[in-house]
C-alpha cells in the first residue's frame, strides 16, 4: 500500500498525524489556562469530557493517531538509517537548534513518549479511565482542579513537564514545518515562513504549558484548589453522583437537598448521616441481632443495605477529610442536613 510502503506516503501520513496532534496540543494549552482563570469551568469541561460517548470516540482516535505517528516514525528512522548507511546525515544549511532536533527527533519523541505516560497516569487513568471501569475512586473524575492539586503538589512533576516540554519545544519546532515539506511546500520562500510560523507557535504553547505548570505548582502548595469556596461548592454539588448507585430511590431527595445546602452543612451532615447508619448498622450485626436476622430476611436484607450506604457515606466523609484537612480553624457547629435519613 502506497501510504505504508513508499517513503512518501510514510511522510505524509507522518505529516497528517502530526498537524493533528499540534492541533490538540493547542486545544490543551487552551484548557489549561482555563483552568487557570475559571478553574470552576475547567472542572465542568472534565465533566462534559468525563466518558461520554463523543469524548470516548475522541480519546480512542487520538490514542490512535498517536499510534500511528509512532509507528511511522519508527518506520522511516530505520528506511532513513539504512539508506544512509555509514554516512549519517550530509551537511545542510539549517538553524542550529533546528539542526540539532532533525537529527534527533527520535530520541525528543522518546522523550516526549515517557511524559505523555506520566500525564497520563496522573490524570487520564484518575479521571476518564475510570469512569470507564465504574471504579468508586476517592476523588470524583469530574473534579479536575483536584487532580491538578494532587499532581503539582508533588516536587518532581513540574520537574518532569518541563523537561516534556522543551523536548516538546523541539519537537514539534522541526515537525512543525518539516511536515509541510513532506506535502509539497518545499520551496526556499515558504519552506523560510513556515519555520518562523512554526517557530513562533510552538514557543508561544510551550512557554504558556510552562507558566501553566509553575502556576499549577505554586497554587497547589498553597492548597488554594482545596480551600476555594466556588469550588468547594462546586465539589460539594458532586456528592449526589458519588452515592446514586448506593441509596436507590433515596439518592434523588438526598441529592437535592445537598445541592441546596451550603458547603458546611452539607458537611456536618453528613458525616453525622454516615455516623447513624453506621451505628445502626453495628447494632445490627450484634451476636443477638445475628440470631433475629437468621429467621427474618427482610431485615437481613436491611443490614446488607445500611453496609453499603454506610460504606458509600464513608466515601463521602473521606472526601470532606482530604478537601478540610488543610483548614486551621475548628469545624463549625451546623445542624444537619433537614430531612437527610434515607430511611424517613
């Protein structure tokens, strides 16, 4: 086939990965500065790009033209390495920091492969992955501000992202006009703008995922995405997913009446809701109780049913635990939430 076995069609499906890839590249800085100046609406992009089916349909064609472009490349390295022999690479007239990425634009992708894998890890395996199992995780997916706060509060990761993104930097530099060239746009006058345009784009994203990264880094350590009261309601309003499955037909009241409540009184509610059925289900499982249950499956059936909501609330108490772990001041006396017994 004439894209996978010719040199030229390797280039160019080489050429149209890449342009999509520097497309979303550039979507993400986006995002990444929403995050920044409306964290509130970044954590409901994440929501709307949670396992969805169109974000799902998204996610797999870009880990495929991922693929792809990895493929390709490792493909025309060896074509190009055994065409060339014992002669590596022939003098050229070309910028030095260009240069230098041309010839090495395996080992930036290498490079730039391992920290794609990091940030992956660090939020696409926390958030849509998932999702996509059905795992019960300690903070919800849809919470991205948090993911930021757990990954950047760590010493090494804005390490690590910058030096993903000066490989990036080179990268996507080289690839960035090379990949017109492998269209056709190989004359000297254009062949001159495209480097200046690529030159120009790529060190704008690049030093923006920079400075989103050192600010991510500074408003982590100082906790801001734990304490921020829009967003803490905006966690807050998150509960109501976190324990549908568990309560059944008491989780639409329930979850109203959390959306309605503020913050604090979601929380002291909470946790004195979880602390009840936690009793009850203690009291439950006596060595008295156990002989009364034996005979009496609806109330078998009851205790099984306090366990899981009792763990699902238990969840939730850990939530409010990690979001209020940094607060200094006494936790206010707020009456729970009116009306919160699923068992009314």
């Amino acid at each position: 086939m004439w894209l996978s076995c010719s040199s030229v069609g390797r280039k160019f499906v080489m050429a149209l990965t890449g342009a999509c890839l520097v497309l979303f590249v550039t979507f993400h800085c986006v995002m990444n500065a929403v995050a920044i100046c409306w964290p509130a609406a970044y954590n409901s992009i994440c929501e709307f790009l949670g396992a969805n089916w169109y974000a799902l349909i998204a996610s797999v064609g870009l880990a495929f033209l991922f693929i792809v472009h990895i493929i390709y490349a490792l493909m025309l390295t060896v074509q190009n390495r055994k065409a060339r022999g014992n002669v590596r690479y022939s003098i050229e007239k070309r910028p030095a920091g260009v240069e230098w990425a041309s010839k090495n634009m395996l080992v930036l992708g290498i490079v730039v492969l391992a920290f794609l894998v990091v940030h992956l890890i660090q939020f696409w395996a926390k958030m849509q992955l998932q999702e996509i199992r059905g795992v019960e995780a300690a903070i919800p997916p849809a919470a991205g501000t948090l993911f930021i706060q757990e990954a950047f509060s760590l010493v090494w990761t804005p390490i690590v992202y910058i030096i993903g993104f000066i490989a990036l930097w080179f990268h996507m530099n080289h690839g960035f006009w090379s990949m017109f060239q492998s269209c056709g746009w190989d004359n000297e006058i254009w062949i001159a703008r495209l480097k200046k345009i690529g030159c120009w784009w790529t060190t704008i994203v690049i030093a923006l995922f920079v400075a989103q990264a050192i600010v991510f880094t500074v408003k982590a350590h100082d906790k801001d995405y734990l304490k921020d009261p829009v967003l803490r309601e905006q966690y807050k309003d998150m509960i109501p997913a976190m324990i549908e499955k568990d309560f059944g037909p008491d989780a639409a009241q329930l979850g109203n009446q959390i959306r309605m409540s503020p913050y604090e009184q979601v929380s002291m509610g909470i946790r004195q809701m979880e602390q009840g059925i936690r009793s009850q289900a203690e009291q439950m499982s006596s060595p008295e109780a156990k002989e009364y249950l034996k005979n009496n499956p609806a109330a078998a059936e009851q205790l099984e049913e306090l366990q899981v909501r009792s763990e699902s609330l238990g969840r939730v108490v850990a939530f409010f635990d990690y979001l209020e772990a940094s607060d200094n001041q006494p936790e206010p006396e707020m009456n729970a939430i009116p009306n919160a017994n699923p068992h009314k």
